[in-house]
C-alpha cells in the first residue's frame, strides 16, 4: 500500500512540475512529458506516449488534461488518472488566476506585451520540436510517411478529429491490405535497411 501511495505521489508530482511551464497547452507537453515518462522515469515508451496524445485529440477537453488523464491511468489505473488530473491542473490553474489578476493591471505595460511576444514565439519552437519527436515515432515507413504527406493539406480544409477519424481508417485499410498481400505489418521503425523498395513501401518487416 505505502508502494502504492509513493507511485501514486511521483505522478502527482511530476504533473505538477510540467502543468506550471507548458506555454501553449498539450502540445508544448509532448517534449516534457517524454523527458519525464519516457527517458527518466520508464514508465512507458516514446510509442505509447504518441497513441496516447492521439486518442486525447480524437476526444472532447483540453489535450493537457486529456494527455494527463490517459498517461497518468496507463500508469497507476484510475488513483494514477486522478493524481494526474490534478497534478497538471492544479498549479496551471492558481497560475492562470494569478496571472489573470496581474494582466489586468498590467496590460498596457511594454515590457508586459514584449514577454508575451517572446512567449509566443517559443511556444512555436515547443510544437515544431513536439511534431518532430512524434514524427520519429509515427512515421516507420513510405504509407506512413505518405498518410503524413497527405494529412498536412487537408488539415486547412477539414476539423482535426475528421483527420484523425480518416487517419484510423486508413491505417486498418493500409494494414488489411499488407495482410492480404503477404507483408508483415510494421508497427516501428525498421532496423534493417536491406528491404526491397515494395516491402518499405507496404511497411514490411523481413
């Protein structure tokens, strides 16, 4: 039980240390979280934390709390969800109050506005950075790559959760089609590089 609660306690806190610097919501997360999930602690891999900010875009909330919720059950089961949730919530959200009362009556102040253009840009560098590391683990081969190619135009013209919506099923179509055809699915990155230019392209593994 004290096993338990000590578990429970280093998830609660290490929420609580991303939720106060990820300027620019879920996605600013990705890097933090993988440092802190995935390279420090090894509760999971760099694999599961892509399926799971994917599955927090395909459902209604915040992708923050949505991305905490699902990694922090993946963990600890519904006590490691709730220590979670409140890690990442509860300093953004004093945060938040407190910076809401200064702003109000620090609005007009330069230095005010030149921190928050500052801000801003970095939080442009955090997503590139978060869309490069999920990259490398989503994409494993050319119909990957080509689903990737493909989705980057039709997010001006479509919702987000359309895309994922096709994303998935044109992800059980591609994988239908290897099984019909004989290949052996890849679901990562392929080590070997003596594959045939069809092999790759289909995502197969030999």
């Amino acid at each position: 039980m004290e096993k338990d609660w000590k578990k429970l306690l280093q998830i609660f806190w290490t929420f609580f240390k991303i939720g106060p610097v990820t300027f620019g919501g879920g996605f600013a997360m990705i890097p933090l979280i993988e440092k802190e999930v995935v390279d420090k602690k090894k509760w999971l891999k760099s694999e599961d934390v892509t399926d799971i900010f994917a599955l927090a875009q395909s459902v209604p909330g915040a992708v923050a709390i949505n991305s905490a919720t699902f990694i922090g059950k993946r963990i600890g089961g519904i006590r490691g969800a709730i220590a979670a949730l409140l890690g990442v919530s509860l300093p953004t959200f004093l945060i938040v109050l407190t910076l809401g009362i200064l702003y109000s009556l620090f609005q007009s102040n330069p230095k005010v506005a030149a921190a928050f253009l500052s801000i801003r840009a970095s939080i442009v560098a955090l997503i590139v950075y978060a869309a490069i590391k999920t990259g490398k683990t989503a994409i494993v081969d050319k119909s990957t790559f080509g689903l990737f190619a493909v989705g980057i135009p039709i997010l001006f013209f479509i919702h987000p959760i359309f895309a994922i919506l096709a994303g998935a099923l044109a992800g059980v179509i591609l994988i239908n089609i290897k099984e019909k055809l004989g290949y052996k699915v890849q679901f990562d990155k392929q080590k070997e590089t003596e594959v045939n230019d069809i092999d790759y392209f289909m995502g197969a593994g030999i």
